[in-house]
C-alpha cells in the first residue's frame, strides 16, 4: 500500500519546503503555516518517491522539500492518474486537480541539472477534508468515476 515518506511546508514562497513529521491539512484551504495553502485548486502539491529516486540516480543532489512538493509518496506514479482522482489517509481527503505545472522562473534545480521533475511529475491537489497526517501514514487512492 502507497504511504506517505514525507510532508513538507515553508512559510515563503519560492523557498524549498523543510520536512514535519506531521501536519494539519484544512478544508479547502491547504496545510496550516504553508505559504501555498489558500483558497485555489493548488492547495497541496504531490509528489513519488520513485521520481525523486530516479532522478537522484542521474546525480541530483536533492532532498524532500527541494522541489516545493508537500507530500512524497512511495508506491503511487501520480503523473498517471487522471485529473479529478482522490486520495484519502486518516482523516484527510485529497482531489487531484492538475498534473504538473509551468515553471516561469528556471529553479536551482533546473540550472544544475538542466532539468526539474516537478514540471511534469508532480501534481497537485485540494483539500476535501482535513485532519492531522503523519510520516508513515497510509494513502489510499479513489479512482475517478466514469
């Protein structure tokens, strides 16, 4: 079963996330004290563990938060799952609503690697329900109805 590796927060944009051990997630708004929580459809962004991996075996020097992601999961590829998926651990429900995003300032990562996997690989969701997630939690993921 997917879970979560790590949660990340900063209080400023545009500053790399440091890792909690655990967080509260509000109603349509986000995770308390992050600087990207707010009323929008980007209230949490997403991240897999096997992405980062993968791209620290090309020589990355990352660690979780470097990317802006608030959750790392290991066991889910969320780039494959469609728009409109949900994600529930505890009492916390996710909807994803957008897969990757437009880079308009080229990141630290960027312009040592010549690339960032957030722009496609990482995915973002809002909060349907809050409540307090933990490093090590369960995530279960609900597909999207047809």
């Amino acid at each position: 079963m997917p879970n979560i590796i790590a949660i990340c927060t900063s209080k400023k944009k545009g500053t790399a996330k440091k890792a909690v051990k655990e967080a509260r997630f509000i109603e349509e708004h986000g995770i308390e004290n992050d600087a990207h929580a707010g009323p929008w459809r980007r209230q949490v962004s997403l991240l897999s563990l096997e992405k980062i991996e993968d791209f620290k075996s090309r020589g990355a020097i990352v660690v979780f938060g470097c990317f802006g992601e608030n959750l790392v999961v290991d066991g889910l590829d969320f780039a494959r799952l469609p728009v409109g998926t949900r994600f529930s651990s505890g009492e916390v429900l996710l909807e994803m609503t957008q897969i990757g995003k437009e880079c308009h300032d080229k990141c630290r990562i960027y312009h040592a690697m010549g690339e960032c996997i957030m722009p496609t690989q990482g995915v973002f969701a809002r909060v349907l329900k809050g409540g307090v997630l933990r490093e090590g939690d369960a995530v279960t993921v609900i597909p999207v109805e047809a």
